[in-house]
C-alpha cells in the first residue's frame, strides 16, 4: 500500500475557474478550426469513474485534473486532441493504465534501495532520487503513445503540489512547465489563437490545422545565404573529388508504403492518384524545396525546373551540366553543415530520375522541417482532390495495385491470415 499525504488546506486554496476557461477557449478554437479534433474529444468523465481510479491508485486526484476530466474523459481516434509536446489527452482508464506502468517501471529502477509502494520510509537522498524518475504520486494525464513519455501532474502535498512535468523514457520526470494544469492549459488556449490571431510566427513550434484537426508542427527556415548563380561549374581537376549521384538502379525498385507513412492521409493521394500528376507534383514541389533551400539560384537547376514544367524530360548524368552542379552542391553543403540544401539536391536527383512517387516522399520528408504548409502545399500540387478522413491501414494497401509501390509485404500478409481485402 503507498502511504501518501493527502492535501488538506491546500484543496480549499485551489481554484478550476482556470481549467474551465481555458478549456472554453481550447473548445471554442477547435469547433471553429479543427473540428475533426473536437469531435474526438470524449464527454466528461463521471464521478464515480474518477473516485473508482483514485481507490485503484490509492491516490487522491488533483482538482484541476479532476475539473479537466469533468470536461473530456480524454481523446480518441485519428485526430485525437494533442497537447504542443505531442502528447495525447488521457481520460481516466488511460491515467490509470499509464500511471499503473510507470509505477511498475518505477519499482524495477529502484528495486535496490528497498520496497517502491514503501517510499516515505526511504532516506530523503532515495526519496529526492525517486522522485527525479517517477514518484507514486505523479499521475500521467498526457501519453506520446510511441514510448513511455508524457505529461505528468504532481499530486504530493507541498509548494509543487500540481506542477505540471513531463516523463521522458530515459531520463525520468522534469518539472518547470506550468505551476498548475489551469495555467498550462492557458498556455495551450493562448498557442492556439496566436495561430490563427495574425500574431503566430512564420517558423517555430505552431499550431496548424489540416483536414479538419489539429497539428502541432516545427518547422525552420533554411539559411541559403551561400553560394551564387555565378559560381563556375567544377573543371575537370576537380570533378574526381566530387562525391558521384546515388542514381537509383536500372529498373527502379518501387517505393515501400512505409516512406509514404509520414504523408499520413495525403499517402492515399500519392498512392491512387494517376502517375502523371503525381510527376506534376513531383516538380511543383521540388520548386518550393529549391527556392526554400537556395537550390534554385544555381541556373542549371532552374533550367531543369523550367523544362520539367513544360512537360520535357530533365537529362541528368554525372558529367553533364546539371549533374555535375548537383554534385558541387552536395560536397560544399556537406562542408557547411547545410542538410537542407544537400536533401534538395539529392531529391532532385530523385525527381530527374523519373521516380515521382520516391520524391513526392523524400521531398515531404525535407519540407517538414521547413514549412508549416507543406501538407497544404503537396494538396494544392497534387490537384487538390478530395481527402480521406483518415491515413490508409493494411487493408488498403494489401488491396493496392500500383506497380510504382511495393505492397507485396501487406498483400502476402492478409493473404496468410485470410483477412479480406
């Protein structure tokens, strides 16, 4: 049994008029904006929910984790409602299920220093020790899902008594992002009408929306400041330093679904959609990642751009003029440290090589870092047809037949387990 203070004085000094009006704002920003994401939100947990949870962690809930319940019981389905860390919003059985691990993690770590449900008869040097990783009376409210990391709140009685931290796999529990859930969720309200205010930054970490959800999305502008539309093309002393283009084999292999999974619903696009328009957007997309990367001041590349927008097919070798500009642009960025110009450069090699749907996805990949836009943008390129509501699963591409994509894996697979496709 963990033997815990449970506040007093403290519960009558806090307040939820934070969480609540926060919450408004979180709610009335998403009906508008993100309305796939709102309709995710879960109705409000019950009370007896919540007391059944505290009994079964032997843990009195912190009342603004308790107000924020009694709001959403959580979030579910794609789409779901994410906090700017990326972590989902956890209704009770998630805080139960996540907290109940930690835990258990928890008492493998520190299974030397004695009994973990024990822990106030630790020595205060254990005890500080424990409560850097995981302490028995955080609670975890937000989860990333892929690993063990979250939000967490701190239930102990004292001056951090409902300190927002958050869990990270391999190095424990931090503090210092909010002094209570009210005023994180206040951060939260305010980040998300600053997006839509005129006020957000073209760059940074933003909220973006995207089919009807929200996405919190990073992403930098390159700094093409090197390099000029005058420099010489290598001469022939120098071509024999230059790293050769990786050009794809004779015949191509076909793209694996997995490169489109950061697409997410787009990747249904790309994958359907006829070959020759996902060339088009190949191409329109190459331009942005080459005027964002200064790629495009060197004239052979613009050149190329040109042609391929006309319809023309773009030469490329390693000895020819665009080949050998790529080249120049691949070692010197490798010298600067520049990746973004050097994934340019490389993806172009892509583009020329007449593979539209690897470079419609390595191009994504490069400009994830680079726009907040870029799924508005690869839409636009593509045509803007209508989206799906969600990224496709297995049974789509076990069912797809496009020889530019290799489905072989998820075909074979429903095929031994005899699922329809």
């Amino acid at each position: 049994m963990i033997a815990l203070s449970v506040p007093g004085s403290n519960v009558g000094r806090m307040t939820t008029d934070l969480v609540e009006d926060s919450w408004d704002r979180i709610d009335g920003w998403l009906r508008t904006h993100a309305p796939r994401t709102f309709a995710a939100l879960a109705s409000p947990a019950t009370d007896d929910e919540i007391r059944a949870a505290e009994e079964k962690l032997r843990l009195r809930f912190h009342p603004e984790l308790v107000a924020s319940l009694r709001r959403h019981n959580g979030a579910q389905g794609w789409g779901a409602f994410r906090f700017p860390t990326h972590d989902r919003l956890l209704g009770v059985q998630g805080i139960v299920e996540a907290t109940e691990f930690l835990r258990h993690v928890a008492a493998d770590v520190y299974d030397d220093y004695g009994d973990y449900d024990a822990y106030e008869e630790w020595d205060e040097e254990d005890q500080e020790a424990a409560a850097s990783y995981w302490h028995p009376a955080y609670l975890k409210f937000g989860d990333y899902e892929s690993t063990a990391d979250g939000l967490a709140i701190d239930c102990r009685a004292g001056d951090s008594y409902g300190a927002i931290g958050r869990f990270f796999d391999e190095g424990g529990t931090t503090f210092g992002r909010a002094d209570s859930l009210g005023e994180y969720l206040a951060d939260v309200a305010d980040r998300l009408e600053r997006s839509t205010s005129g006020d957000a930054p073209a760059a940074g970490e933003c909220a973006v929306t995207f089919n009807g959800r929200l996405i919190w999305e990073t992403a930098y502008p390159a700094h093409p400041g090197w390099g000029s539309a005058d420099d010489p093309l290598p001469g022939d002393a120098d071509v024999a330093g230059l790293p050769p283009l990786d050009l794809p084999a004779c015949p191509p292999q076909p793209l694996r679904p997995g490169c489109l999974f950061g697409l997410e619903e787009l990747a249904t696009l790309v994958a359907t959609l006829p070959r020759e328009r996902i060339a088009v957007a190949a191409w329109r997309q190459m331009r942005r990642l080459a005027v964002e990367t200064g790629l495009a001041r060197y004239p052979e590349v613009t050149a190329a751009l040109d042609a391929a927008q006309r319809g023309e097919t773009v030469e490329l070798r390693q000895d020819n003029a665009l080949g050998l500009r790529l080249r120049s642009v691949i070692a010197q960025a490798g010298e600067r440290r520049d990746n973004h110009r050097r994934w340019a450069a490389q993806t172009m090699v892509v583009a020329a090589c007449g593979l539209p749907h690897h470079a419609v996805a390595d191009i994504a990949t490069a400009r994830h870092h680079l726009s907040l836009t870029w799924r508005d943008d690869l839409l636009a390129d593509l045509g803007a047809p209508p989206l799906p509501p969600s990224p496709p699963g297995d049974a789509f591409w076990a069912a797809l037949r496009n020889p530019d994509i290799d489905t072989a894996h998820y075909a074979a697979g429903h095929a031994e387990w005899g699922d329809p496709v």
